[in-house]
C-alpha cells in the first residue's frame, strides 16, 4: 500500500508499524509540534502526517489502542473509524478521554491503531420477506449473558 507524509516536519515518525509479529494492528504516531491535553471527558482530533491511497476493494480502520483505553480511559471515538480507498488526505485520529484525569499527548506518541481489512460491494436484493432463523429479531441481549 502506498503511503506519503503530508508534512517533512515529521519525517522523523515512524511509518506505522507492527509492534510484534503476531499484531494485526499497526500503530499509529502523533504528529504534533506541541503537547495536546485532552480533558477529562473532551475530544481531540490528533493528526498523524501521514495520507495513503489504499487499493480498490480495501478498507483502513482505526482503532484504540488497548493500553491507552485499559489505564487511561482513552479511546478512538467512531472506532472501528474506516479511511475509504478513495481517500487521500491526513489521517487523523479522534480521541476521547473517557477517564477522570486529563490526558497528555506528546509528539511521536502511539496514538492508535491501524488495520487494513479487505471489504465486499454488495447490492441489496429487496424481498417481501426473510428467512427464519433461531434467533428470528431477538436482539440487543436476547440471549442473555449467562453461561448456557
């Protein structure tokens, strides 16, 4: 996949990388001259100097990064957040704290994370009805959260 720095200022970041062999999710850097705090229930947009051209048929999805959601209460809002292939601007993560204290973000921090993922085009097909099945609409907790 094709990828490009938006911005020379930070050619110093790494390219998003894979933190071990078995990672399906490449972590992603802040591009920032500055530090950004983000208040305890507020939202940032983070920039990552980065834009790709992804091929025809895939997807980038951005993610949070378990450790900054575990021990921070930070999170990728809109997350799975998808970058269509037909995109070609700054990726940017948006942030939340979900946490009680203000979170700072420092230059070069690993912000989230990146996951390109195949996807189908799809047609719809309208019909009068569909078929049954177990479940029928039983949604949100029909099937309870015990063990069966």
């Amino acid at each position: 996949m094709k990828i490009t720095r938006t911005s020379s200022e930070y050619k110093d970041l790494p390219l998003p990388t894979y933190s071990t062999s078995g990672s399906a999710g490449m972590d992603v850097h802040a591009a920032i001259g500055e530090p950004i705090t983000i208040n305890a229930g507020a939202v940032a947009m983070i920039p990552t100097g980065l834009a790709i051209a992804l091929e025809p048929g895939y997807e980038c999805q951005v993610r949070s990064r378990s450790g900054l959601a575990a021990k921070h209460g930070v999170f990728t809002l809109n997350s799975p957040g998808t970058i269509d292939s037909d995109y070609r601007g700054e990726v940017k993560v948006i942030l939340a704290n979900f946490g009680s204290n203000p979170f700072v973000i420092q230059r070069g921090d690993r912000i989230a994370q990146l996951v390109v993922a195949r996807y189908e085009i799809v047609t719809w097909q309208e019909v009068n009805s569909l078929d049954e099945t177990e479940r029928g609409g039983g949604g949100f907790g029909s099937t309870g959260i015990g063990h069966k």
